[in-house]
C-alpha cells in the first residue's frame, strides 16, 4: 500500500509538472522521458546508474543477461543511426538499451510474475524509473523558476556572504589556479553525483535478491525527497549564483564583472532582473544537500566506500563554490535541509518519537532561520562578519551534532563479545 501510494504521488507530481511546463511552451518530464526509448538521450550514464539500481532485485545471472541486452540494444541503436547518417549532437550515443531493459523488466513483471516476486521486481522497476524521472523533474523545475521568477535575491545573498568572507570568490581563484586538470575533476564529480548515489544505493541494497525485500531505509529516499522539495525552496527564494549575477555568464543581465576576482561592495541590496533561461537554483545549494547524504550513508560501507563519499563531499563543495555556482551561505542552508530531510526519512522508516520530531523540528527551525536572515539581516551580516559569521557555522554545527547525537541513539549497541574465562589447570 505505501509502495502504491507512493507511486500515485509521484506520478500526480509529474503529470503537474508535465501541465505547467506545457504552459510555457517546454517539454515536461514525461515527454522527456518517453522521448528517450527512441531518440539519443540527454542521461545516458543515469540510464545506465538507473538500470544498476533495477537490477539489486535480480540474480546474478539475470543481472548478466540484463546488461548485455542492454549494450546489444544500443549498439543496435547506434549501427541504425549510423546506417541513416544521423549524428547525435544533441544528446548521448548509449542508454536508450539501459530504459529499454528497464521498460522490459516491467513487462515481464506484470506478465510473468506473481505474487511477492512481482511486487518485488516491480519495486526494483519503479525505484529505476524514479531516479530518472527524479532527474527530468528536477530540470522541469528548474526551467520552470526561470518564467516565473523575474526577479532575484542574490544582492541579499552575496551581501549575507560577507559574513563567511565571500567562500566562493576565493574558491574561484583557487580553481583557477589549478588550470584545466583540477577543472575538468570537479567538473565530472558535479555532473556526476547521482551516479556516485547509485553506487553507494547499491552497495546498501545488495542483499536484496537475497533477502527478497527492500531495507527500512536507504539513500535513495532522502536522494528523492530532496529533489522533490529542494526546487519549492527556490521558487520562494530564487536566486542565480555568483558566476551570473556577478560574472561574465551573466551578460548584461549581470550587476557587475565581479566574480571571482572583485567581492561584491556592501550596499543596500534589493532584488534585480535577470533572464528567463537561467535557473533559480541556488538556494539552498541542492548538490550540497545530496552530497551530504552520501556522505552520510556511506559511513557504514567498507574503507574505499567511506574515502570515496567523503572525497564526493568535499570535491562538490569545492565545485559548487568553484565554479561559481553557489554563495557560501548556500551550502551552509544545504547542509541543515539535507540533514533535516534524512532525520525525517529516518524516523519516518523506525517511527515517530520523541528524539526524532526534536531533531526534525531543531532542523527546519534552523532552516527557517538562515532563510529569513539571509533575506531580512544582510546588511547587518556583512557589517559584523564575526559576529554573524560565527553564528552561522554554529547554527550549522548544532544542527550536525543533533543529528549525530541522536541516530547514534537510534543505532542498536553492538555488545562485546564475551571470552570464555579461563579455568584453572587440575592439579
């Protein structure tokens, strides 16, 4: 019934999103997505990730015969592409085998199975699909701040930035200075976060052919919730980043060339124009928030699990701040909503009690809190740096240690295993 309810929710939502994109004119998720069982598609390597996903609920064998359908389909693909004199440019050569796969698997599970082997196979299918569908969704958002938010707050944000000494200006010259090698690496680690997902989902999902059914909780939940009500936030807070507002990206739209060499000047911020193509999706800084779940749920994996999501937390932040992306004040808003959401989620899979509403509650209080300063305390911010500064990693680090504190608590004890006591030789 859960899997069920879930399902119809999450198709209302892109149906929603399929309507208001039709609106302006745009391409909503669904028709993206159906898009993509012929045309080259735009998520090849998430196709791929999402199919890796599916197939936790197959056997080894099942798994084999699946990925070598899916590179004989579009190697299929490609030679029938190539017969034509079609070039892809606008998109990827490989992942329609990968959807196809998945599609066929659907198939299968209504036809072939029965029972819990449907279900099971069907949940397998669904949380595929959502992951690609997550992912046009979140484009369909984005595209969708564009229209309908004219106006952007990035004047209060980069002035609230002060506060933390204007991170991403710094980042800036930084990456800069590494020349097109470090570029090119937090490039590919900013592109590719939901494949490093997929890869530590699949690690906490492997027993699942086994066991033949799903954990309580895994990181694809939080993965997806996040992405679901992260763009919300950027319709009532929209904001750009500073590689537009304040770099050359930005155009004449752009306040001033500022980023990454110049910080902005202390002035009395208000809201300013900006184009209808740019996203609004800056606040808070999304690819923080499921960084840090990964980061997150990769601490119960084995040594190279461990070093690899702390190695995608760090080189994400980097790239966010980097590039120009974010404000430093973005990923500090991130981190408190990503930790939120996984509280929630988490207590949402053991139930409710009273630690887990507390640390919600402290959460999106928290939250609620940095928005409404960023928004309405600017000025004040960047006129007493170490005062706000402080209170702002503070707020940041209460919100960490809560969330430490109590899943320790929530985590069951692992007792010591007790030695025999030795006895005593006869005499």
């Amino acid at each position: 019934m859960l899997w069920a309810t879930a399902g119809v929710v999450a198709l209302g939502f892109l149906v929603a999103l399929e309507v208001g994109a039709r609106r302006y004119g745009l391409s909503g998720p669904i028709a993206n997505q159906v898009r993509e069982v012929i045309f080259p598609p735009k998520s090849g390597f998430l196709l791929y990730a999402s199919m890796a996903l599916m197939m936790v609920v197959l056997t080894w064998r099942q798994r084999l015969i699946a990925a070598g359908a899916s590179i004989g389909i579009d190697i299929a693909f490609f030679l029938v592409r190539w017969v034509l004199g079609v070039k892809v440019t606008d998109g990827h050569p490989f992942g329609n085998g990968a959807l196809w796969v998945i599609l066929g698997y659907a198939v299968i599970a209504v036809t072939r199975r029965k029972g819990r082997e449907r279900v099971l196979l069907l949940k397998g299918v669904g949380l595929g699909l959502l992951l690609v569908a997550g992912r046009k969704a979140g484009d369909t958002w984005l595209l969708i701040t564009s229209k309908t938010r004219p106006a952007v707050f990035d004047q209060y944000v980069a002035t609230a930035d002060h506060a933390l000494g204007n991170p991403s200006w710094l980042a800036g010259r930084m990456v800069r200075a590494t020349g097109p090698i470090g570029s090119h690496i937090l490039d590919y680690v900013y592109i590719q976060l939901a494949v490093a997902a997929v890869v530590v989902a699949a690690y906490q999902l492997r027993n699942v052919a086994i066991e033949r059914r799903f954990p309580s909780h895994h990181l694809v939940r939080t993965f997806l919730v996040i992405g679901l009500l992260g763009p919300a936030i950027y319709m009532i807070f929209p904001v750009v980043g500073p590689v537009f507002a304040y770099g050359a990206d930005g155009g004449h739209w752009a306040v001033a060339n500022l980023w990454p060499d110049t910080p902005p000047p202390i002035n009395t911020p208000h809201q300013i124009p900006f184009d209808e193509i740019t996203p609004r999706n800056c606040m808070p800084s999304l690819h923080t928030a499921w960084a840090t779940t990964i980061f997150v749920h990769s601490r119960k994996g084995p040594r190279i699990l461990r070093f690899a999501g702390a190695f995608w937390l760090v080189a994400t932040l980097g790239a966010t701040l980097g590039f120009g992306y974010h404000y430093g004040v973005d990923l500090v808003a991130g981190v408190v909503f990503a930790l939120t959401i996984e509280a929630a989620m988490r207590s949402l899979a053991r139930g409710w009690d009273r630690s887990g509403i507390q640390l919600v509650a402290h959460g999106a209080t928290v939250f609620v809190a940095l928005l409404l300063t960023y928004r309405y305390l600017p000025m004040q911010m960047a006129q007493r740096p170490w005062v706000f500064g402080p209170l702002l990693v503070l707020a940041m680090v209460s919100v960490v240690h809560g969330y430490v504190r109590t899943t320790k608590l929530w985590d069951p004890a692992t007792a010591p295993v007790r030695q025999p006591e030795p006895q005593p030789e006869p005499v």
